[in-house]
C-alpha cells in the first residue's frame, strides 16, 4: 500500500470521525435542552405541591379509622 493511498485513507476516516463527532454533539445539546426543561418542570412542580400543602395542611385533622 503506497504512502498517497495510506494518507487518503486515514483523511477519509478523519471526515468521517469529524462528521460522527458533530452529530454526536447535536444530540448531546439536544439532550441538555430536554434535561433543562424537565429540571424546570420539576421545580415547578415542587413548588405547586410545597403551596398546596401548606394551603390544605398536612392532613392530620382526620380521625384515625374506627377500628384502631
């Protein structure tokens, strides 16, 4: 295998690591969005639950059932 033929081979490979590097970081972006978003949501929702409970009690004002 001569020296011209060797170097075009590995070009060729690193145009192809290069592509497979970049799509790879395309779905790691998109990834971070999703996760950011769903940490949000998250946070949202901690917090309705944090104003509901201390709108409606904890419940303890309840009986326990009769047959305790």
């Amino acid at each position: 295998m001569s020296l011209e033929t060797r170097i075009a081979d590995l070009e060729s490979r690193l145009a192809f690591q290069d592509d497979t590097i970049q799509a790879l970081n395309d779905v790691l972006v998109e990834q971070q969005r999703v996760v950011d978003r769903l940490q949000l949501q998250l946070a949202a929702l901690a917090k309705r639950q944090e104003e509901l409970l201390s709108q409606y009690g904890p419940g303890d004002d309840e009986a326990p059932p009769p047959h305790y």
